[in-house]
C-alpha cells in the first residue's frame, strides 16, 4: 500500500531541484520522513449510554485524529508541524478488536493507515465521533491554528494545541461529544496507545413529566412541545497543561462569533412530537414519564451558567382519551436562570408537574445526577455515542 506522503517532504525536493537546475548547492529541509510503522491505538478507554453495550457497537463507532510532528530532542510547542489533520480512524477488526487503525470509510471497510515519522515524535489531539466537514457549518469545527487573540485568553492553554468549537446541533441529530487527552511526544517505538475518552464534555439535558391531583378516568395528559429557549449554543473546547497535568476545557468567556466579544451566542432547541423528537405522552400516573426515551429525546447541551433570559416552554393538553378531543391546551413558560446550571459531564434531569385540578398550574424541579452507563457489559470500558 502506498504511504501517506507529505506536502512538506514535496516541497524540499522541489525546492532542491530548482536551486540545483540554477546551478546553486540545494538546500536541505528537514522535515518529517514516513516510516514503515503505521499509527495504531489500543481499545480506546470511552464512556457513553446504556444504548451502547457492546464493543461491535463501538468498533463502528469512528473517531478523529489529528497529530503534531516534533523533531528530535525537542518537546510539543509551537514550533511542531501539523503531520495529520482530522483523519478517521477505526477498526477493521471487528471479532476481536486488537487495535484501531485509519480507515476510508464509514464501518471500516477499506484501509488507510497513516505511518509514524522515522524520528521525532507525535502530539496527537483526538476526539468522537468523526466529522468529515469540520468548517464553521459542521456542529465540529476544529482550528489547528488558532489566532493568539484568542488563545492568550484562556486559562492553562496548552500551547501550539487546536481548539474545537462544538455547536450541538438539532435534538435528533445531536452527538455525545467527546474529546480525548492529548498525548504528548508519542514515538514510533511505543506500539498502540491507548486513548482516553473516558470524560464526557457536554450536559445529558432530560425532561420528564407527571401530574398531580385526581384526573378523571377518561381523561389523560398528553405533552406535545418542549422549548428551551435562549441558552449558549456554541463554545470553545481547548487543550490545557496546568502543572504538568493534561486535560481539556470550555472557554465561557470567548465568543465563537466575535472573539472580540464575551456576549456567548444563544439559541433555542425544540422537541416536538411531529419530528419524533417528543413522544405522544399519555400520562395515566403520578409516576415522571420521560419525553422520549430513544436517542432523540436525549439532549447533550454546552455545560453553562444558564443566561438571565433563558426559559423552558411546556406545551399540554387535558385530553378525552375516548373520544381523543383536546378538553384544554396549555403552554408555559418558566424561567430557567436561577435553577441548577449544567455542569459538565453530568446529566441534569428536569421534571414537570401538572396539576390537572387547575389544568393551567404546573411546576418544574431541577436534579443532578450522575451521567454513567448502566446497561455496559463490557466490564473494563464504558462506550459512546
């Protein structure tokens, strides 16, 4: 198989040619050479939902490589070269996924290895699940030269590092965004490495229902349409170094649309039931129903201080489940700044209630809750969406 070549590589030959048809010593620059070692991970570490159990689920799952070359004797910085910019990589091995490795196609059905250089080492910046469009029109966009305007702002910034801005798109299209710890200075000598993803970056946003009161025997509740409306919709993820330690973080300072500016863009999500974002919720007990209980109906959101302006809008109605007429329509709206705020990682599960008595009275409750995969089977990984 043909390696991956290297416009760097190219462009010093080129470039020696030319010196040498003028009669001139060529000059030599040095740049990073392919070597006969292809880059290969180990099962990366991932967390997820219950929905994902199995490693087969995982091996489809595809993720993202970027790498930094540095020379020889010399430690990732500003100075390293961008060697490999958001390739997919994946297993093709899906009966006993010894190791993930680049791939051409969604489901791993044709190889594409990237090789190690013959020296120096790689910094690699990771993250899942795999975009193939990561320009500004993609919910991930990664920046592999991020402006020093920006970057001088952030906090324990690892320099020379990409940032990601993640813009979570609509609810039935949303990912569980992850991204992993960077890897610094990895040689062509250390086999498969294993990547961490073991820390979920967004807020798992759930909505759940019941009602109080005594409803009448023919009668059920029936939500319809849940808005959040005027919540951050787009942040900065970046790379950080804080004594030695490596991690990542959101920056809730910089907005994405105006770096000049700290006023963070703001959006709203609807789930609704024609787009099978919210389920038909016949309530029938006191017990919360959740929304939906597929994949559409979970929200994975910016963690975020909730804006002065934010608010939850609840649409229901009081329904004849026997002659399937709407007895009373309601929408409510309610503020969400001065609930919880959505910290990272975790899930925050909101729960209304109706009071079917007063048809018009309804209350929301905020709780915070562990975000873990319940349903693994797998015992030492927890996997991803």
């Amino acid at each position: 198989m043909m390696k991956r070549l290297f416009i760097l590589s190219i462009i010093a030959a080129s470039a020696g040619s030319l010196l040498a048809s003028c009669g001139k010593e060529p000059v030599v620059v040095k740049g990073p050479v392919p070597s006969d070692n292809p880059i290969e991970f180990r099962e990366p570490q991932t967390k997820g939902a219950a929905e994902l159990s199995t490693l087969e689920r995982l091996a489809a799952q595809d993720f993202s490589v970027s790498a930094w070359y540095t020379p020889d004797n010399e430690t990732f910085g500003t100075g390293s070269t961008k060697y490999i910019d958001n390739h997919r990589f994946g297993t093709l091995d899906l009966i006993n996924y010894s190791y993930w490795q680049g791939i051409t196609h969604v489901g791993g059905d044709a190889a594409d290895p990237v090789y190690y250089p013959l020296d120096g080492t790689l910094t690699y910046f990771c993250y899942a699940p795999y975009r193939e469009d990561i320009s500004e029109s993609s919910d991930v966009n990664v920046i592999s030269n991020p402006a020093s305007a920006i970057t001088d702002q952030l906090t324990n910034y690892l320099a020379g590092s990409p940032l990601i801005c993640f813009t979570p798109s609509s609810p039935s299209t949303q990912i569980d965004f992850i991204a992993s710890t960077p890897l610094l200075d990895v040689s062509r000598t250390s086999g498969a490495i294993a990547l961490d993803f073991t820390n979920h970056l967004t807020t798992n946003v759930q909505f759940w229902v019941k009602y109080s009161g005594t409803m009448l025997s023919t009668e059920g509740v029936v939500v319809s349409q849940i808005i959040i409306r005027d919540v951050i919709g787009s942040e900065y993820l970046y790379f950080t170094d804080s004594g030695g330690s490596l991690g990542c973080n959101w920056c809730t300072t910089i907005s994405p649309e105006d770096p000049s500016s700290s006023t963070m863009p703001k959006v709203s999500y609807t789930l609704k039931t024609d787009t099978s974002e919210l389920q038909n919720i016949y309530l029938d007990t006191v017990d919360p129903v959740h929304v939906n209980q597929s994949i559409n109906g979970f929200l994975y959101l910016l963690p975020q201080t909730l804006p002065e302006d934010s608010y939850l809008d609840i649409q229901y109605s009081i329904r004849n489940m026997v002659t399937n007429i709407d007895i009373d329509v309601n929408t409510i709206s309610i503020p969400l700044y001065g609930t919880v705020d959505w910290p990272m990682g975790k899930i925050v599960k909101y729960t209304f209630t109706i009071d079917v008595a007063n048809r018009k009275d309804l209350s929301l409750s905020a709780t915070i809750v562990d975000w873990t995969d319940s349903g693994n089977s797998h015992t030492e990984t927890e996997l991803m969406y």
